[in-house]
C-alpha cells in the first residue's frame, strides 16, 4: 500500500503544473567544455552544464530559465559561471516597464515609413552595384551626392538621407577594401566582412575627441577584417598547408586593426574632399570629423554649406540623376505577423539559409536542414492550449514561430518560446535585402509589445526574455538598451537591475549581483547616458552589425560544438557559491526506469555498492545544477540520455 502511495506521488509530481501539461523527462549530461564564440580563445574555455530533454513541461522550463538555463533544440545548457571563460547571464525586461530608447523610436518609424511607400531600402544596392557611378562621365556628381547627403545627415532633418548617407560612406570603405584584395596587403582567399559606418552619439564625441574637431561617424572595419585574416591563418595552421600556412601567419601578425586602418584611411582622400569630413584612422577605427569643433550638428550644417539641396540628387545632372532618383515613392504595403506552433517550413529554411550564408558567412554546405531543424525546430516543450480562463493566452504555451511577411512575402522569422510568466526569444533570421530596416531591432519591439497585450488576457505573462547577457562581448551590450532591464543573480537566482549590476561588471566579467542589490547613488549610469552607451558600441572585432546580432545569436553554438569532460573534481562552482549550492538529499531524486517513476530511495536497494556510489554522485550533481524542488519533479532518465 506505501508503495503504491509513493509511485502515485511520483506520477503526481512529474505532471509539472497540472495533468494536462505533460511531463518532463531528462537525462544529465554533464559538464562540457567547448570553444568560445565570444572570446575566441582558441582552446575548450566555455563551461556548461548540459542536459538532454525528451521533453520538458513549460513550468519546468520556465523554471530553469529562471536558474540561468537555457535551450538549444532539445538541448539544455547552463553556464558554469565561475568556470566558464565568459560568464552569461540571464537578461530580462518586464514589458510593461518598458521606456523605448531615440533609436527603437526610429526604427519603428523607419519601418512605417516603408509601410506608406515613402522610404525605400533597395537603393543601398545601386550603390553596391555600380560603386564607381557616373565617376567618368559626370565628374560633379559624386560631390554632388556626398555633399548634399552630408549636409542633410548632419542637419538631422530627414533620416532616410541620414541612413543612406551612412550607407554611402560603408560603400566607399568596402570598395577601399576590394581594391586592396589580392594584393600584398590582404589575402585574396578569405571572406572579408562588409563595412558598417556608425554615427557617434553626442554624448560619446567629446569623450573620444579632443582638439579643433568633432567626430561624427566611426566605422570598427578593420577590427572584423584582422579577425577574418587570424581566423583564416589559424585554420591553415590546423591543416598544416605549411607554405600557406606560414603565408597567412605572416599577414595576422602584420594586418593589426591599427595598420587596416591606416592604410584604407589614408585610400580615402577623395571622398574626403567630396564630402567635407576629415577622415582619419584612431586606435584602429576609421574616423569621420567635421572640419571644426562644434556641440550641434546644425551648426556642422551651416559651417559644411547652407545648400536646401536633397540626397534625391536635385543637383545632379545627365544620367547620374537618374541614377540616385530611379526609386521614386512606391505604393504602400501590408505588414502582417503570423504566429505558428514550431514545425519545418521550407520557405522559413529557404530564408534561413540566405541569413545565414549572407549575414554571418556560414558556408552553404554547413547550412543543412537537419541542423536548422535540430537548431531552431525541434522542441522538447509540451504544448499547452488555451482553456479560456486567464490562465493561458488564446495562442496558447509552447514553441512558436513568428513570421513577418510583406505583402505576402516572407521577411523574416522570430524563433521564440511562449512561458507562463515570459515571452523567451530565441533567434531570428531574416531576409538581407531588408537589412535597412533594423528587423532585429524592430522584432524585440514587437515582441515586447505582444507580452504587453497577452498580459491583459493572460496576467501572469508579464516579461521578455533577451537571453544571454555577455558584457565583456560587446555585441551583446545592445540587449540592456531596452530599458529596464534586469539580469540574474548566478548565487542567489535574484534579478537585479541593470544600472546596478553594469559597475561591478565593468570590473570583473563574474559578480554575485544580489550583494550588491543596493548601491548608493552616483556609483551607477543613469538611463539616459547608458542608452547612449548601449546602442553604440565600435569595439567588437567580429561584430557584423548591431542590428543583425539577435537576441539569442549565442545559441548558434550547438550541442554538436561541446566536447565531454571527465574532470568533475571540485565543487561545481566553487568559492563562495559551493556553500549557497543546493546538495540535499537525492533520496526524493524522480527517476525513469523502463516506464515507471520512482524516488531514488525505492530503487537504490537494487543496486549494488559501486553502482550506487556512481550514481548519487551523478544525482548531486544533478540536483546542484537544476535545484532540489525540480529534481524531485522533473523524470531523471537511466540509461537514455546520461553518460
């Protein structure tokens, strides 16, 4: 009679929320040691905890999002945040705090614009296309172009001619750049990053500036180009291609981020002239400085030219007219979302693919269906429907995709997981001709937008979860720019604001943030000058683009990427943290065993001292890295998925 009382307690406390939200069934798979897409530091620096899942209700899971968990697929992974060389914190932003920043105003803006037929976002690729236009046969339209299009960027009165200008300026490097390949300065068979030109926030020019001029534009170029040359010769040197090898060392160890810089800075007189700006090289970025210091850029305006001229090319005669305006104000389009449960769509893998291969270099032959599925498909969570009661929304909890489609098209797709207490976003991907209109930046706002109005028919759905925070990887500093956020105490599991845990990061890349829950004011940024901060980072060497890195870009590393590791000596975390980790009695541990559930302390009679001694080593180590209370509700498989 007792033990049919235990294995009915068993069964009830693996239901995760109630019988109609499944079980959760998972297998340990240890610590894992991998690379480091963050750092690069060459060896198996990046330290986790991983488990396996058969499948994973969405209490659970919401859970161990809020004990710094993870997924990837199937794949559950925690950060060993004392261990690991870049310690990742959950990020969070409560929807309905949320205070959108200039930038996420604008990009909002941009993409209305698109909507009513008055911003068009091909014009980028005529002047990818022919970047030496109308040079030859019209010699004033260039200056024409630049500076009618400076004038406009600087006097911030029409923001499609700012971002086409910037746009303007990124081509020009990358034609600098193309014009150095093949040549003694850079390797002809590597795959070289294209340009990217920033405008430097006002608060951030007279920090980076002293003397007679002002900054205005920044490009970081050559920190990705150095990048992609130490990559390319690391992977000759693991092939040994001696000759080739010796070859490509040579150039990493010349082709410094300051020596790019110098030497496509200094290619760059003409549209320097053209243009008006001083265009200089500074501790590796290429620099854009108006010819005299000044607080305002109107007042750059008026100084560069009081010319009412557009970047419409008005002053551009002949053919290069033609050229610039042939995108006269198109026909509004439709913007529809379309949420739909996680499943394989080929149109959604069609697009993957491009993102992939064009956004962040993949080679087509690495972009295969059967990692997208495992990557951003297949899903451990058990759907959970609508009851109609408050408890649910009317989409229901589970795995979805987001689709955005443009007058039926397909632009882009959001990965996400819809949780009891949270929207967690997972990736997005989308189509590269629409790179103009910020789709990372403006999906997180719809994102968060959705969690505010499900919040009404669904009261416990009240946060967005960004993912991973890295600080010491500054393409993910752009996560904290949406405002307020708060990131995950690794000790005590507590969330604690960012502006308080932002100068204890800036001194070292792990903190226990719940000690320090209440610094005295002064001792921390305030909002204003950390959006500033936030949305403009040019320190990234492997950076693409603020807008193309998503939410959670960190999961592209897989489970296929982690190696084992036997070395499980010491505590888990070690220090401070091994005295707060929970080690209780693995006794109530759920366990799977060929269909049933029991509590470890029914089973352990049947096996023998060594057996035993093994596993309740691999249980406490279990019940640290998930807690005690979802040890004894989540299913430990024997013999499916552990070592």
């Amino acid at each position: 009679m007792a033990e049919k009382k235990r294995r009915n307690d068993a069964s009830s406390s693996s239901s995760g929320g109630g019988s109609n939200r499944g079980e959760s069934v998972v297998g340990d798979v240890g610590r894992r040691r991998s690379s480091c897409g963050y750092c690069r530091s060459g060896g198996n620096t990046s330290i986790s905890h991983g488990l396996w899942a058969k499948s994973l209700t969405v209490d659970h899971y919401q859970a161990l999002l809020d004990k710094g968990w993870r997924r990837s697929g199937c794949f559950l992974y925690k950060p060993e945040m004392e261990r690991t060389c870049c310690p990742a914190y959950t990020i969070r932003l409560k929807a309905s705090d949320f205070c959108p920043s200039k930038e996420q105003l604008r990009v909002s803006k941009r993409m209305q614009r698109f909507l009513d037929g008055t911003l068009n976002v091909k014009k980028r690729e005529e002047f990818i296309d022919e970047p030496n236009i109308s040079e030859a046969s019209c010699s004033g339209a260039p200056a024409e172009i630049a500076g009618s299009a400076a004038r406009e960027s600087l006097a911030g009165k029409n923001e499609e001619k700012n971002v086409e200008f910037l746009h303007y300026l990124s081509d020009k490097i990358n034609n600098a750049v193309h014009a150095f390949v093949g040549s003694e300065n850079f390797p002809h068979d590597i795959q070289l990053p294209k340009a990217s030109v920033k405008e430097v926030a006002p608060s951030k020019r007279k920090l980076l500036v002293e003397g007679s001029e002002d900054l205005l534009f920044s490009s970081n170029i050559s920190f990705q180009i150095a990048a992609a040359v130490s990559r390319a010769a690391k992977e000759a040197h693991k092939v040994k291609l001696s000759r080739d090898s010796t070859k490509h060392s040579g150039q990493a160890d010349e082709l410094s981020p300051n020596i790019i810089a110098e030497k496509l800075s200094s290619s760059l007189n003409q549209l320097s002239e053209i243009s008006g700006l001083t265009i200089r090289a500074c501790n590796g970025h290429i620099n854009f400085y108006s010819a005299n210091k000044v607080v305002w850029l109107d007042e750059v305006v008026e100084k560069v030219s009081k010319s009412k001229e557009s970047y419409s090319g008005s002053g551009v005669k002949g053919s290069c007219s033609k050229k610039v305006s042939k995108c006269p104000r198109g026909k509004s389009q439709k913007l529809e979302l379309r949420l739909k449960r996680s499943s394989f769509d080929p149109e959604e893998f069609a697009l993957y693919q491009r993102y992939q291969i064009n956004v962040h270099n993949d080679r087509p032959d690495h972009v295969t269906e059967s990692s997208y599925k495992r990557f951003l498909v297949d899903s451990p969570l058990v759907d959970v429907q609508s009851l109609g009661n408050g408890t649910v929304p009317p989409c229901g909890f589970g795995s979805f995709h987001q689709q955005y489609l443009i007058d039926g098209q397909l632009v882009a797709v959001g990965v996400i997981d819809i949780l009891p207490k949270c929207l967690s976003s997972k990736y997005l991907f989308w189509d590269p001709d629409f790179a103009s209109l910020s789709l990372g930046k403006y999906s997180a706002l719809q994102e968060i937008a959705w969690v505010k109005e499900n919040q009404l028919k669904c009261p416990s759905l009240e946060y967005y979860y960004l993912g991973y925070y890295i600080h010491s990887c500054n393409k993910m500093r752009y996560k904290a720019a949406y405002h307020p956020s708060e990131l995950l105490c690794p000790l005590r599991y507590q969330w604690v604001p960012f502006e308080i845990a932002r100068p204890l990061l800036d001194k070292k890349p792990y903190a226990i943030l719940s000690d320090f829950a209440a610094l005295p004011n002064g001792e921390y940024s305030e909002p204003k000058a950390l959006e500033d901060n936030m949305e403009m980072q040019h320190d990234d060497p492997v950076q693409v683009d603020m807008n193309d890195i998503r939410v959670d870009e960190d999961e592209e590393l897989t489970e296929i990427d982690f190696e084992d590791s036997d070395d499980e000596s010491g505590s888990v975390s070690g220090g401070l943290t091994a005295v707060l980790v929970e080690d209780g009695n693995v006794g109530d541990t759920l366990i799977g065993l060929k269909g049933s559930r029991l509590r470890y302390q029914d089973l352990q009679h049947a096996f023998g001292p060594p057996e035993r001694r093994y596993l309740e080593t691999q249980l406490h180590r279990y019940m640290r890295a998930v807690g005690t209370e979802l040890s004894k509700q989540m299913v430990y498989s024997l013999g499916l998925f552990g070592k």
